[in-house]
C-alpha cells in the first residue's frame, strides 16, 4: 500500500528526532518538505510513488520564479534530498528522483562583521538598558548564540568564565569572560529582579527572556544605532572574525564558538582583512 504524502512527512520528521537531530534542524526541515508537500498536492499528486524528477524540478523553478534566493532554494532542496534518502532507506521508494536534480549555483554572501564603530554605537545606545547592555557584551565577548544565551542560568556564570551546557547536539563548554563581560553581568545582576525562574536574564515580571524578544530588542537597538542589515547572529559573525584577525588560535576559536568542524571557523579567513600574523593567546576584547 502506498504511503500518502502526509504520511510520509510525519514519519520523516519522527525519525529526525529518533536521531537526535536539533529541534531547530527539525523544524527547518519539516518546514521545507511540506512546502515541497504542499505544492505536489496542487498538481493532484497525492503518493510519493508518482513524483518524478520533473515534480522536483518544477518546484524548483516555481520557488526561483516567487524570488527565493538561491541559497534558500538550495537549502530546500537538501531538505528534499534529505527526505528521499530516508524514504530509500526505508524502501518506501524504488528510485530517488531527487538525485538528478541539481542545485542552483549561488555566490557565497560573506557574514555580516560590524566594525568596530559599529558596535561602539550599539554598546551606546545600550549603556542605560543594564539588561541589553551585558546581553551585548556577551556576544561580542564570548561569540555565543542567542539560543545559548537565552538558556544561561545564573549557576552558569562563574566570576571570569560561563558554562554553555550540553544541549541537543551541542557538546559542554566553557568559555573566559573578560573584565567588560563581567563588569557587565555584575550591573545587571544587582538590578535583576527576584524570581523563581533561575535564567541569567528575565523579564521585569521573572519570567525568562525569550529568544524572539530578544531578537525584537536586538533589532530595535540596531536601528537607534543606525546599524544597517545587522542580526543578532552577526555579533557572533565579529566575535570569531575579530578573534581571528587578532591572532587568536583558528583551533582555539573554534572550540570557543562551538563549531562542530574547524571548516565551519576557517571560512571567516576568506572575509578578514590580513591579520596581524602572531598567534595571540589572549581573547581580544572588542
């Protein structure tokens, strides 16, 4: 009997969370495929044995035609690829029309690294939000990502270091604070309010900051900064750039940053301007 489109989907997706794949990855992926899903159905393709390498390619070219990047295109089509390999190896399918279809070439867009009068502004237009204001350093100091930071308990934070704790498939680490990070804490800690909740930042009613408002407070302040195109993501983009050109260790950055490969660090070197040459020990502050 075949499995129908909607079944298919639903067992792909239990079977990214049966391998321990990132809530975020799982959901990207379930995303994509019922896009994907979505407009095979208005082709009144409704079983996964009647999609063929056309089906694949006219979604393709339909999500080119609605303006999508070709880097998102191709990121959906991995989604794809990815689904048609669990499907063969499940033996739902007896070929995998996804392997014919190729990916649109696109330019690798560089990370967004703000300058150093960049984030001088934004550290101004934070300095009387004592909550924001160690939110920022701590990007800029230690390169964490906001789903990292948003997770910190106040048990995490150690006088000259914080513990990002293992979760989904990120492994433990810990990582220097520098005498401006902790200054930074130390300002918010003594206004921070009393709360059940033991997360390092909270609401002024105790409950936990969550990441989609931080990113909202994030992006307000790039604005009173007039700091263009710029995502909180892009203060862990100039952590590990402004590391590298300083002549911090690519091995030791890497393993600040929590990069699973040291190729996901080296391709920051094609975006730096020469560095200094010397390996320094010391994390830079920025």
């Amino acid at each position: 009997m075949a499995l129908n489109l909607d079944q298919t989907h639903q067992n792909f997706l239990n079977f990214l969370q049966e391998k321990g794949r990132a809530s975020a990855t799982i959901l990207a992926y379930g995303n994509d495929i019922e896009q994907f899903l979505t407009f095979l159905k208005g082709k009144n393709i409704n079983e996964i044995e009647q999609v063929s390498v056309n089906d694949i390619e006219d979604f393709k070219n339909h999500l080119l035609q609605n303006k999508y990047t070709t880097k998102s295109v191709a990121r959906k089509l991995n989604s794809i690829k990815t689904y048609y390999k669990y499907l063969e190896k499940e033996g739902l399918i007896k070929e995998n029309p996804s392997q014919k279809v190729e990916h649109p070439k696109y330019i690798l867009t560089p990370p967004r690294i703000l300058t150093k009068m960049e984030y001088r502004s934004l550290r101004d237009v934070v300095r009387n939000d004592p909550r924001m204001y160690a939110i920022v350093e701590l990007f800029l100091q230690t390169g964490i990502r906001i789903s990292e930071l948003a997770r910190l308990k106040l048990k995490d934070i150690q006088n000259n270091k914080i513990t990002i704790n293992a979760y989904e498939s990120h492994i433990t680490r810990t990582i220097p604070l520098n005498k401006p990070a902790q200054n930074a804490i130390n300002e918010w800690l003594m206004l921070r309010t009393q709360s059940e909740n033991d997360e390092l930042f909270i609401t002024k009613t105790g409950k936990p900051f969550q990441v989609r408002n931080i990113r909202t407070s994030m992006d307000r302040y790039f604005r009173l900064a007039d700091i263009k195109n710029a995502t909180v993501n892009d203060l862990r983009h100039t952590f590990i750039a402004h590391q590298l050109k300083a002549g911090t260790p690519l091995i030791l950055v890497s393993k600040l940053a929590g990069h699973k490969r040291l190729s996901t660090t080296e391709k920051y070197l094609e975006f730096i301007k020469e560095s200094n040459g010397q390996e320094n020990m010391k994390l830079e502050a920025l």
